[in-house]
C-alpha cells in the first residue's frame, strides 16, 4: 500500500473513531463511556482506538476541535458582511442550519456535559463560534445600533444566542411530544431572531 492510501486508510479508522466517540458521549455520557466501548462499537479492539489518540482526553479534544471548527466554517461562509446587525441575524441562521443539518454534533457541542478543555480554538475569533458572535454584538454597541441599556457585548451575545439554542433544544429533547404542534424550526428561529433583534436594537 502506498504512503497515501496508509494516510487515507487512517485519516478513514480516526473519522470512524470520533462518530462513534461523539454518538456515545452524547447518549451516554462523557463520564461513563470508556476506549473500550468506542471500540466495540466501530468493530475494532481498544488497540486501535490508541494507535490515534493516546487516551479519552486526546480524543475528546480533537472531536471539540471539529465539531467547534464545523460550526465556525458554517459561520464563515456567510461571508464578511459591513453591517453588524445584518451580520448578527446572519449568524443567527448559520447557527440553527447547522444544528439542524447536523443535530449530533449540535447535540455533543451545546448540551453535553463536557470538562475543561484548553485549546487554541477558545481563544481565535476566526474558530471560536462564541467568539466570532462577540466581536459582531460588540462592533454594533460601538456603532451605536442597540439599546443604551445593552451595552455589556458578552451579556447581549449570551441573550442571542440563548433565544435560538431554546428553540433548537426544545425541538430536540421535545420533538416526539405528540401533544404539541410543532412548526418548522428554522421558521420559528427566523421569528425569535427577528422578535429578538427588534428588542435591542434602537428604534
């Protein structure tokens, strides 16, 4: 086998390793899901799971640093736009696409007890989907766009994004409730966002 396709073959077993990590951890639980489960699950002894990350630290790790940077990609996409207020509705909706085109990964990023991880992606805006939602809120406070009362960038940011990770949430943990009509996520996130926008920014 050629140097490239022993590259493929591993690049092909570590992808393999992390879906079945990211689907356990979110089923299960960080604490309670070993090397040896992630294993059995993929059909591979632990051996191999160490051959690519030398413990379940290394391994949770670089599945933040996917899932994270997954999700920083969408956001780039959008493109630079000028206006930070159209930019922030924007983000808005890169970030209920993605949670509803990849719900697994939304899942493990925003409602899966992690512990601390330290990484360069925590302190780059141009990786860090939080971070890239500060700088927009902070530059429309600069300019002079929202409410006097919202002048905290990290509080306005929090108040945001907390009203469109309730609507994905809901639908997520609520979905199968039989009792309630639900209707089309990214509509109902469309509306939060602009019910949300009309409530800071000055009239």
């Amino acid at each position: 086998m050629s140097t490239q396709k022993r590259a493929l073959a591993r690049d092909a077993i570590k992808a393999l390793i992390v879906d079945a990590a990211r689907e356990l951890f979110v089923r299960d639980g960080i604490e309670a899901v070993t090397m040896r489960a992630i294993a059995k699950r993929i059909g591979y002894t632990p051996t191999t799971i160490y051959l690519h990350f030398r413990d379940k630290q290394a391994l949770l790790e670089e599945l933040c640093l996917r899932d994270m940077g997954a999700l920083a990609n969408a956001f780039h996409r959008i493109g630079r736009i000028e206006d930070p207020v159209d930019r922030l509705r924007r983000l808005g909706m890169a970030y209920i696409d993605f949670a509803v085109d990849y719900p697994s990964h939304y899942r493990f990023i925003f409602m899966t007890q992690k512990p601390a991880i330290t990484s360069a992606l925590q302190a780059s805006p141009d990786q860090n989907a939080y971070l890239m939602l500060f700088e927009t809120v902070k530059e429309g406070i600069a300019a002079g766009q929202y409410r006097p009362e919202f002048d905290d960038a990290h509080q306005l940011a929090q108040l945001m994004w907390g009203a469109l990770h309730g609507i994905v949430a809901l639908q997520i943990v609520k979905s199968d409730e039989p009792w309630i009509e639900w209707r089309d996520v990214r509509e109902t996130a469309r509306a939060m966002c602009d019910l949300s926008m009309r409530g800071v920014l000055r009239a």
